[in-house]
C-alpha cells in the first residue's frame, strides 16, 4: 500500500487547489498546502482516507480537509449540489452524469489515482471454496441459491448475499458486470457498511460478503489484520480454464484477479 498511500498524499496536496474561493472568513489562505477544502470519499475508502488525510494535515498544519463518508451515488449527489469541492468514488462520470452537472454549469475534472478491486468473503467455518466468474453471475441471478451447489462438502443452507449499502459502488459495480444492470435476486441485501459485512460474515455461516479490496490489503494496519482474521477471502477465477486469484496487488496490476475496477 506504500506507493498507494504516496500517490494519495500528492492527490491531497492537488486537491487543495479545487477549495472553493466563497463563503465567509477563513484561518489560512487556499494554497497547495493550506486552507479549507470539502470532500466527500467513498466509504469503501475510509479506512484508507482516514490515515491519508491525517498524515497530510500533520504535514501540513495551515491545511482542514473536511471529509465525510458517503455511498457513491450519495457523494454524487454532494458534488451535483455543490456541497464539496472534491469527491473519491471507483470510476468515471457518465455522459449522462455529465451531462447534468453541465445543466448546473458545473464542468468536473477527472484524474485516475489507483486501481483496487471487489473482494469476497465467507465465514471461517466455510470449507475451502474458489468461485469462478460464472457461479458468481450464478449466485446473484438467483441460480446457485445453495452452498452444496457449489461446494461438494457445502451445507444445505442458502447462500446470503451483503453488500455494504444499497446505493454503493460495490453493490453498482456487480450489477453492472455481471447482471447487465437487472436486479439481483432476493438472496441478496445489503447492511450499512463494509465492516458491517464483515461483522456479518463473521456471525453467519451461510453469507458471502462483498466489501472493497482495501478493508483487508493493507498488511501494516491493525485494523485490517483484525478483520482477516474474522473471514476468509476467497479466490476467483475468469473461468473454468484460469487459475484462481485472491485480491493482491500483484494480482490486481496484472488483472488476473477477475474482478478488478
């Protein structure tokens, strides 16, 4: 996560320069490295921004980012009604999205940061299982509804789908890749956040968490280990004919994990 965490600390530093030039008396005039600035960061990123954030306003004393943690299509909403200067969400505008902001006579900038990836879960209890591509779109469609379907020393129990919220990216990104946008089936819902689902997980046998890749990549975060050790990560592969992968780094850059974004 090193180069991740110095690429942030210089987004941060680029951020300051979009900090809105309104409103009433500031402590520190806007520059790179001082002033107020907005933002809102996709929850999925919080654990991430959190420590990003406070080592940029160590750094830099003259500096407030006031952040808040938000579901994607919340943070777009924010940045529609121009509530903040900066969002962090997991992949471009649309034309349509852009075309809205437009109407508000607002034109965004997009700049790629990174590169992460969904990560899936189950219960430590959960015997050894890899996941293609295909029994993933299997077990959101609805097909697949039972973990003896999959695994041949799998219970009789259904498999339970969480997500971290209705409206977040991770919840969007699946749909969208694997179900052409069509609605997931009734073995899936959501909680409120990725360590909700990772709670969850870790309290029922029979779920499949989906959370954001960060929650449990980084090796030097306490928090992160704390949280493997509740869950197992499990690896998938494109298809029946490719290896299985679970969400490292290396496997990220190289796209051999499956579900990268």
């Amino acid at each position: 996560m090193k180069l991740l965490s110095n690429l942030l600390v210089s987004i941060l530093t680029g951020l300051l320069l979009a900090a809105c030039g309104s409103g009433g008396p500031k402590q520190f005039s806007d520059t790179p490295t001082s002033g107020k600035v907005n933002i809102v960061v996709d929850e999925s990123y919080s654990l991430l921004f959190d420590t990003q954030i406070y080592t940029f306003q160590k750094l830099y004393s003259k500096a407030q980012i006031n952040c808040k943690y938000k579901p994607e299509k919340e943070a777009l909403n924010a940045l529609m009604m121009d509530c903040c200067k900066v969002i962090v969400i997991n992949r471009d505008l649309t034309a349509f999205e852009r075309a809205e902001f437009k109407k508000n006579n607002l034109f965004p900038v997009s700049t790629k940061i990174a590169e992460d990836a969904v990560a899936l879960i189950v219960n430590n209890e959960i015997d050894s299982v890899e996941l293609t591509v295909n029994q993933l779109k299997d077990i959101l469609s609805g097909k697949d509804s039972m973990w003896n379907q999959l695994i041949p020393t799998g219970t009789a129990l259904p498999i339970n789908v969480v997500f971290d919220n209705a409206s977040s990216a991770n919840e969007r990104y699946l749909r969208e890749f694997l179900l052409n946008n069509s609605s997931y089936q009734k073995n899936c819902f959501a909680v409120k956040s990725n360590q909700e689902v990772i709670n969850y997980v870790n309290t029922h046998k029979n779920a499949l968490g989906v959370i954001s890749v960060n929650w449990i990549s980084d090796q030097d975060d306490t928090l992160s280990q704390r949280f493997l050790k509740k869950v197992k990560v499990v690896p998938i592969a494109k298809d029946s004919n490719h290896e299985s992968y679970k969400p490292y780094q290396a496997y990220i850059k190289t796209k051999d994990y499956a579900l990268c974004r």
